[in-house]
C-alpha cells in the first residue's frame, strides 16, 4: 500500500463534522490529481463521513491511494442499514427532523457516492457498515 490515513469519526459531532473530508481533498489536491478526480473524490469521503456522524454510533473514514486509484472507506459501530437497496434511493432518508433542521438528510450522500465510484462495496449488518469506494485516476 502507497499510502493510508485514518481519521476517527465522533458520532453527532457537528462542529467537527466535515473536517476529515476536508483534510483528504487537500491531500489529494497537493497531490495535483486532475481536478475531476478530487471534486468526486472529496464528494464520496464528505457523504461518507457525515453518514457516520448522523446516521452512526461513530467510527473511522479512511483514505488510501495506490498507483492507479484512490480508496475512500468508511467503518462504523452500527447500527447499520436497514434496507440497503431502499437507502440507496435518490431522496430516502431515516434522518430525524432536528437533523434535517440542520440541512441534512436530503437523501442524496448515498446515490452521490454510487455516481462518484468507479467501484463501491457496501456491507452493513446490525454491528456496523463498512463502505469502500474506488477511484481511478489512471
Ligand atoms: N453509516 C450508516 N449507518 C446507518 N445508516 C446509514 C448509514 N449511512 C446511511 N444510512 C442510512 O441510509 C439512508 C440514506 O443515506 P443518504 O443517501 O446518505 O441520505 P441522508 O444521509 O441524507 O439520510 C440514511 O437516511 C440512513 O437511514
Ligand atoms: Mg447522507
């Protein structure tokens, strides 16, 4: 593996929410990949950490660049997705009024994430979800 950072994501942290995707988009700007790449990229690690910020007990993103792509992952405590082909829906969400007083829960980090990947492994059971997306740049 080339490269692998880890940030731990706290669960319902809004002052901090955001950061972890913020610290990979300028990783790999600094890296100097094509702007498209890092647009998706940043896209996919943003949706994903703030899903675990809102719809987790907490857990980890993860970004890991290879020669050819970039991996974004995200790993949570639970409590999972229920119904993971109804999440992936354009417009569901689960999330609570006083999160979508917030700005949240559009329905749309999911269905983003699927249009981002290149590849996206999803696993969630009532223990956690663990999700992986790739992104080629070559
Ligand atoms: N890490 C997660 N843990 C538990 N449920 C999740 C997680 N990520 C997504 N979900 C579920 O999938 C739904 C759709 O997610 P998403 O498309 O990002 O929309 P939103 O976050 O706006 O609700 C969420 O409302 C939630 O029910
Ligand atoms: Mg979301």
């Amino acid at each position: 593996m080339a490269y692998r950072k880890e940030y731990k994501i706290i669960a319902r942290d809004f002052s901090r929410a955001g950061e972890a995707s913020s610290e990979i988009k300028n990783i790999l700007k600094q890296l100097g990949l094509d702007e498209g790449i890092v647009k998706r990229a940043s896209i996919v690690a943003y949706e994903a950490e703030m899903n675990v910020v809102i719809h987790s007990v907490g857990g980890t993103l993860a970004l890991e660049i290879y020669p050819e792509y970039i991996a974004i992952s995200a790993e949570d405590n639970g409590p999972g997705i229920k119904d993971l082909d109804l999440a992936m829906k354009e417009g569901f969400s689960t999330a609570p009024d006083e999160i979508r007083e917030m700005g949240f829960g559009a329905g749309m980090g999911l269905p983003n994430i699927k249009k981002c990947s290149d590849k996206l492994d999803i696993s969630t059971s009532r223990n956690g979800t663990y999700l992986k997306a790739i992104i080629y740049f070559k």
